[in-house]
C-alpha cells in the first residue's frame, strides 16, 4: 500500500451518560480527525449538550435515542462513514476515557506505512499491566506479560485503539446481539475467519480500566449484560459452558469482596 492509503480518516467514539467535553479520548483527537461521537445516553440534556458541542468542534453526532449497546453504536457509525467516504481510508476505534498521546496518530501511521495489515492494534496497558493484545485460547481469554507472547493465530485485543481499514467493513460487522462486553473478541474472532491481518503497533495508550462501577445497583445491571453477551460469544457449546460459569464466578466473587456482600452470591 502506498503512503496515501494509509489515512487514519475518521474516528469513532461511543458516549454514555457522559459529557462529551470530559472525555480524554475526544479531547485528544476532536481537531485531528473526523469523529463520529455516536451517544447512547438514557439522560435527554445530556444528549443536548452533547450534541452542540460535538457539531460546534465540527465533528458528527448520532443520537442513539437511549441505550442501543455499544455494538449498535459503532455500526451506525460505520454505516455513516460508508456512505460518505468512497476512499480506502482506516478508522480508529476509541474509548471516552482511554488517554491517548498527543503524538498518536503520526507515529501510527508511520508504523502502519512501513506494515502493511487490515487491522492495527496498540498496546493497551492499565498502569503496568497489558490489557490488550492478549490471547484466547479454546475461547479462554489470558493477559499477556510480553509481546512475545502474541500469535497469530491465538491473538485477541480490545477495541479502543483498534484502527481497522474502511475495507473490513464491508465483510464484517460488530455482533448486534452483543450488548457491552466480548463485542472486541468477538470481532477479533471474525476478522480470523475472514483472513484478515492483525498487526500490533508500539503505541502505547493507557485504559482507565475497572470491572465495576462505583455503586452496588450499576455493578449487578452490568453483571447481568455479562451473563447475556457471554452466553451469545460462547454459545450453547458443553465445552465451553464450564469456562462460561467459571467467568461469571469470578465476577460474582470479586463482587462479594469489593461490597462486602455474601448474599450477591445467591442473589445476583
């Protein structure tokens, strides 16, 4: 591919209940790409605000109208590249809160000039730990310790950073009966069944990461979406209903520890 192919084009950023304003990841790239903010805020003011500040930098705002999940959110806003884009041109996938450097988007595409690949991932890291790449492995999914560790075949990552060509698009989208969670693993799953190259790139960028939310209430809503999108991403394979179970215990424990609650066990 020549250097005019390699175009980081568009962004695109999903947003809940969030301003957008307070959102490093639109901060960093509102003036350097075209971002598609796409909100799937349940709060109608925010959506509002949202909305005037987004079309006041010059970027463009998709009202969700609610919260459709995020994989409804990125292929609306893949839709809308689609039909406004007739160039080959690659789009980065971001989180409101991942801190990207300044520097991102040349060093990049400086990389991606010099390798050729359908998909590029960055080195997602939370403090020290690598959260993305990782691998998967008989669907289990494992944190890595060294980019050695990374294959082909076995590799898998998270979505924010992820910069995918226009192309991939065209063959695959992201799962719609995936609402929050493995919607990333599940699209690193299908770009393998379709061949398409995944290349890891030196950028590192830090992931404000935690499993769960602050308050009891928003941790058990979001342990039930787990429940569902782990039932989607494993299906109703036995082999992989034992790894599904294991999953949710985990979650369940950590629970129990972090509110100091026995009866989430049962309850949740």
């Amino acid at each position: 591919m020549g250097e005019a192919a390699m175009r980081i084009g568009y962004g695109i950023l999903v947003i809940y209940n969030h301003p957008i304003e307070k959102s490093s990841s639109y901060a960093t790239f509102k003036d350097q790409l075209s971002v598609i903010v796409a909100d799937n805020s349940t709060n109608e003011e925010i959506r509002k605000r949202n909305q005037k500040q987004v079309e006041k930098d010059g970027n463009v705002y998709l009202d969700m109208k609610g919260n459709q999940g995020l994989s409804k959110a990125y292929n609306q806003a893949i839709s809308w590249i689609q039909q406004k884009e007739q160039k080959s041109c690659f789009i980065l996938i971001m989180d409101d809160d991942t801190i990207f450097g300044n520097d991102f988007l040349p060093k990049a595409t400086q990389e991606m000039n010099a390798k050729q690949a359908d998909v590029y991932v960055p080195i997602v890291k939370a403090e020290k730990q690598i959260l993305s790449p990782c691998t998967i492995h008989n669907g289990r999914i494992k944190a890595i310790h060294s980019l050695l560790s990374v294959h082909e075949d076995t590799i898998s990552a998270i979505n924010s950073g992820m910069i995918v060509s226009l192309n991939v698009y065209q063959k695959i989208r992201y799962n719609e009966n995936l609402f929050l969670e493995y919607i990333d693993h599940d699209f690193i799953r299908q770009l393998k069944q379709h061949k398409y190259s995944i290349h890891v790139l030196q950028q590192e960028i830090q992931q404000n990461f935690s499993v769960f939310e602050n308050d009891k209430a928003s941790a058990k809503t979001r342990f039930s979406i787990l429940k569902k999108d782990l039932h989607v991403f494993y299906g109703k394979s036995l082999s992989q209903h034992f790894l599904y179970k294991s999953i949710l215990w985990k979650r369940k424990l950590r629970a129990v520890i972090q509110y100091k609650d026995l009866s989430i066990v049962w309850k949740w």
